[in-house]
C-alpha cells in the first residue's frame, strides 16, 4: 500500500507519485466536496487482524479491547497542540442501550488522558436513530445522517478547535456530518482521527482479497 495520502481525508492513493510533487494534493472527493472537518487521520487499514479484535470491541462487547485499541491510536497520533477538547461521535439513545456502551467514548478517554485535553461527550448528540452505515450502500450513507447531529450547548465549543474520535471510517460522512454540527454551532477548525480506515479494492495487498469471504 502506498504511503501517500490525501491531505484532507486521509485517503490512501494507490501510487506515491500522486504526491511527489504536489505533498498537499486531496482526493477528488475532497476537491469536488470539501468536507466540513479541517483534516482527518484514519490511523490504520480496516483489514485482519485489527478487523476482527474491533468488531469484536463494538458488536460482541469485548470492551477489555478499549485499552489495546486506544494505545495503537495513541502510538500514531499527529501533533495535536492546538485542539481544545476531544468529543467523541455519539450513538443515539436507542443504539447506546442496546449496546450499552459507546466504543468511540471508552477510545477517547485514554486518549484524553494521554494528551491532558478535556473531554465533552454529552454535547454534541445523535437525534435521529439511523441504520448501520454498514448496511448501507455509499449513495444512501451520504444521505443516512444528513442533519442527525447537533449541539445541546453551542456556547460551549464557540471557537473552540475540536477533535472528533471515533473508531471506523467508511465513507467520512459520520464525522462530516459531526463537523457540519459543530461549525454550525460555532466551533473553529474541526478534526477527527479514527483508529481504522475501510479501504478501496486497488489499495489492498492481493493476500488479503484472496480471502474476499472474510474482508467484506
């Protein structure tokens, strides 16, 4: 896999040279629709093993995982000296009881233990119970959670520089439409690292799509 990458989403490329000369060069999604976040990380390929321990983590409740996963996070994270509190993407009520609890919430507190940034994780809500983006073809994901976000408190994040976390990016629209919540609000720059990235078919090594049963 290739070591360059948008400079907004953080999307892999499939050669450097797309790079070379232009370090800053974004996607063209990026380029087409500018996402409202200032810059993503997406830390690590959503393939095995690190597949399997995070839906393990998130579907079987194996939240002893939460430590493990966090600490590869924290060994991978940029420079972050400007942001002013960390808010993980929330589930809606109806998910969190299901569940029982938030992955991206129990991944953020060691984050924000390890980075000394405060924590606000009953701000920004989820109001509309939407299905799985998983489930999802990518057409219906942009339109999944179009206006499922908002901010119970904008006087709070009101110019404040925030950092999203959550566990996997797919698509990018969770933590867009996160962004467009918290802009709306007041907020300045947006960021938002994840700890795993769904990847394209031409950026995953053959060994691995020779296990296609498995992968998707």
């Amino acid at each position: 896999m290739s070591d360059a990458r948008c400079a907004r989403c953080d999307r892999p490329f499939p050669s450097s040279i797309a790079t070379t000369y232009s370090p800053n060069h974004v996607c063209r999604s990026c380029a087409e629709r500018p996402p409202s976040y200032t810059r993503a990380w997406t830390l690590y390929p959503y393939l095995p093993p690190l597949q399997h321990a995070i839906r393990l983590f998130k579907y079987h409740g194996k939240v002893s995982l939460a430590a493990p996963l966090a600490a590869l996070m924290i060994a991978r994270l940029p420079p972050l000296n400007s942001v002013d509190v960390i808010i993980p993407v929330p589930l809606h009520i109806q998910k969190l009881r299901e569940r029982e609890f938030n992955q991206s919430l129990l991944l953020a507190d060691h984050i924000v233990r390890h980075l000394d940034i405060p924590v606000a994780y009953t701000n920004l809500v989820r109001t509309a119970p939407t299905p799985a983006q998983t489930t999802l073809s990518r057409k219906s994901r942009l339109k999944n959670l179009r206006r499922a976000f908002a901010v119970r408190r904008p006087d709070a994040i009101v110019n404040k520089r925030i950092l999203l976390i959550d566990d996997v990016f797919t698509t990018g629209t969770t933590v867009n439409e996160c962004a467009k919540a918290l802009r709306r609000a007041g907020s300045a720059d947006v960021f938002a690292i994840t700890l795993s990235r769904t990847m394209d078919t031409d950026t995953v090594p053959d060994r691995i799509l020779a296990q296609r049963p498995y992968f998707f």
